[in-house]
C-alpha cells in the first residue's frame, strides 16, 4: 500500500474511499519517521478521498513542521482538485 525510501513515501496502490483509514494511517506513520514527499506516480486510480488523505497527511506534517512536496500525481487527481477548486492548495513538486 505504502513503501518507504529515505525521505519518500510511495502510494503503491489506488486511493479510493474503501483504503482511506489505512491509507491515511499508514501515512500519519511514515510523516513521523521523516517523510517529506509523497510519489503518486504508481496510483492507478483515485476519488476525492485521495483528496482528503493528502490534505490530511499536509495538515499533520505542518503540525511536525514538515513542509510535504506531491510528485507523480496522476492527471485524473489533478481534474478532481481543479473541479473542487483546491488545486492551488497542493505542493506539487
């Protein structure tokens, strides 16, 4: 689901409301180990608690003072963001 390399988390799986809590925990994990960017790039699908993970997972790392970078996202999270309008919200790198 999450794999861990150095300062980097990689979502191996899609993000759909059915894994939100473990993906949301698995996360909330890895930020206290260090992580500061998360690679979406092997995320097959998503709906819009993708979303709410990774502005979830944004909020607790500015609670740690890490500021998180999103690489990889796959273009139909980035039409959900537009469509809500927080677009602009997400650190891509």
């Amino acid at each position: 689901m999450l794999e861990r390399s150095g300062s980097a988390l990689k979502v191996t799986t899609a993000m759909l409301y059915g894994n939100a809590s473990a993906l949301l925990a698995s996360g909330r994990a890895a930020l206290d180990a260090g992580v500061t960017e998360v690679d979406l790039g092997a995320v097959s699908d998503a709906d819009s608690s993708a979303l709410a993970v990774l502005f979830a997972w944004l909020r607790d790392g500015r609670s740690r003072n890490v500021s998180l970078r999103i690489v990889n996202p796959p273009a139909g999270l980035l039409s959900l963001a537009g469509l809500y309008g927080v677009d602009d919200f997400l650190p891509l790198a």
